[in-house]
C-alpha cells in the first residue's frame, strides 16, 4: 500500500504525523510525506516538498485585513476557530495543485492529512482516493476540518469527508467524547538534533526545560526573558532550547540548540513553554508538570485546558516570576496530575495498532 501522509508546511503540523507515517513503514508500506519546513529527523521517510507557494504571514495578512476584528481576538488566542479556519483555508490553496500533481504521479492508496491541510481531503475527493483526518492539535480535528473547509477560501471546493478520523487528545483533556474517531496515543516526536550527553540523565538538582516555539511572531510567547529574569532566585537548573538570545545568563541557566524534547523531558522535573500543542502533549507524555504561556491562536486554549486538568500553570509570557517557578517544582497536586495524564496516554492504542485500520480505509 502507498500513503501519501500531508500537512501544512510547518513543524508544528508534520511532527505530530511522522509516528504513525513511521509505523505504516514498518509494517512495509510506501509512505511519503508532503509538506514543507522538514526537521532534521523524518525518521528516514520519504518527503516531498509541497510548500513552495505557501506563505501563512502573507494569508495572515490578507485574512486580518478582511476581518480586522477576528484578527485582533486571534492575538489574544479568544477568535475560536473563526481566524483559523480562514487563514488555513487562504493558505491551503497554495497546496492543492502540487499535491494533485503529486498524488497523480504517485497514485496513492490513501492520503492521511492533518487537521490544518485540508488540501488533502480536496486532492482525494478529486482522484477518488480514500482519505484519513489526523488530529495533531488539542482541538478537535473535526472542529478545525469543518472551520477550514466552510472558509470563505476553500467553500468552493469539494472536501469529502474522510473515511475515519484518528484522535490523539487524552479523554480527560477532551471536552466532549471522541465519539466514532479512532483514538491513537500521542507519540512525541521533536525532529531530531543532537543530546548532550548531561541531558540524559537526571543532574543534582531539578532541571527545568525551557522552551519556544519554532515559528517568531507578534505575542509568540516565548517564556525565555521572563524565565532568564527570575531563574537566579530559583532552587533548580534551567536549560533554554533554541533561546532568542543568551546574553545574561545567570550561573543556573544553559543554553543549548535544537534537542528532540521526548528524549530529555523524561529526565526533567518540569517544562516551561508557549503552549503550543505539541510541546503540551509532549510534556504530557513525560508525565512532568507544565508551566504554559496563554497566547495567540490555540496558545490560550491549550494552557487554560492543562490548567484546568491540573496538570499544569498558565501565566502570561511577561509575568513569569520566581514564585510560579518554585510552585511548579514544588506543587504536589501538579506533579500527581502530570503522571496520572501521562499513565491515560501510556494506555492509549499505539500507531502500529493503527495502521491495520489504515489498511482497511484503503480498501486493502
């Protein structure tokens, strides 16, 4: 069988896929992923390049200036799904034409797309291709599908809807149940990058791992000043990944550069970062409290949703102090509902266990 496995040419968005597109070609299928913006480590996959004429600034643009009111509710991460629905919805029709022309060269058995490439459900109702909606994001897969594909961009188009749709969020983060999707655990997978050696073990003090997102943009909510700030007055070792800048580093703070989180998030006692979905179910994952960043986009969703589950702190990128960081090592609560998330994904069905169902979808 031949995947073709899709998403919009961000990290954010491929990340999340490559696990179960890994499994797929294990289990000895031919697996490409499109996209764009590949991390270092694709687990050796296939990729081809779909993302040449996609740009997110120029569709973010475009989109505020029609809807200046959403845009402004966006930046504050309260616009729902309004904003994003028509900014994937502009941005997607950049990558229908090279994803047709790709699946018509390949002619894949099924496409597998995440809930932000929409393309992927145009491209298979086109060639009559079974097609798969992965969820990569806390959000519902189906919210964002139904956002994206009623936008005023992609409203047009014909977006069949897919034969099964996989779910990731862990039932007690969920707001509602999944009902008929397929639930599969959340694999964290960060894109490779080398360890040093002092981050794969526990060090002689609590080790804090700060982090950021990988796109820089307006209320991005990167914790690092904030973090590099207070972490002197801090009984714990911090180590920034991909810092914005490392001037003024206290004695207890170490920079590094890009790090796959999922192999030294096991060996940390917390992780401080901008709430992006992924890092959240990554943290998850490690069963490690979370201090979160509210934000733009989804930002404010996900840190509000950990917080509530408990497993977790939301505070403002700028109003990070000493005390949240202290809490965060310290609060039982916290830590005890960290784990007890972790032990709900843990149970989770894995990628593999996925893939026979994938097969069916495909008819094969």
């Amino acid at each position: 069988m031949r995947l073709v496995f899709v998403a919009a040419p961000l990290q954010g968005d491929l990340l999340p896929l490559i696990p179960l597109a890994a499994a797929c070609r294990a289990a000895g299928h031919d697996v490409i992923l499109a996209g764009g913006a590949f991390p270092p480590d694709v687990r050796g996959l296939r990729t081809v390049d779909i993302g040449a004429r996609f740009s997110l600034p120029r569709s973010a643009i475009r989109v505020a200036l029609r809807h200046p009111r959403i845009a402004r509710a966006e930046m504050r991460g309260t616009a729902g799904h309004a904003m994003v629905g028509e900014l994937f919805g502009r941005a997607n029709l950049a990558l229908v034409r090279p994803l047709q022309e790709l699946a018509e060269q390949e002619r894949p058995d099924l496409i597998v797309y995440e809930s932000l490439a929409e393309a992927g459900a145009v491209v298979a109702g086109r060639l009559s291709i079974p097609s798969v909606l992965q969820e990569n994001t806390l959000w519902p897969a189906t919210d964002l599908y139904r956002a994206v594909t009623t936008s005023t961009a992609l409203a047009r188009y014909a977006t069949p809807a897919p034969a099964l749709t996989i779910a990731v969020t862990p039932p007690s983060l969920r707001a509602a149940p999944a009902g008929d999707a397929l639930m599969m655990r959340p694999v964290p997978f960060s894109g490779g990058g080398p360890v040093p050696d002092w981050l794969r073990t526990a060090g002689d003090r609590p080790r804090v791992v700060v982090s950021r997102s990988t796109i820089a943009g307006p209320n991005d909510g990167d914790p690092g000043p904030a973090v590099i700030a207070a972490a002197a007055e801090v009984d714990a070792d911090f180590v920034l990944v991909r810092p914005a800048s490392t001037r003024g580093l206290p004695p207890n703070v170490r920079a590094v550069g890009r790090v796959p989180l999922d192999e030294v998030l096991p060996h940390a006692a917390a992780f401080v970062h901008h709430s992006g979905a992924g890092s959240v179910l990554g943290g998850l994952a490690a069963g490690v409290p979370q201090l979160t960043t509210p934000g733009a986009g989804d930002r404010r969703h996900n840190a509000e949703l950990l917080a509530k589950r408990g497993a977790g702190l939301a505070v403002e990128a700028k109003a990070v102090r000493a005390a949240d960081l202290t809490r965060l090592l310290t609060d039982e609560g916290l830590r005890g509902a960290a784990r007890e998330v972790a032990a709900e994904i843990a149970a989770m069905p894995d990628p593999a266990s996925v893939v026979p169902v994938l097969e069916a979808s495909a008819g094969g």
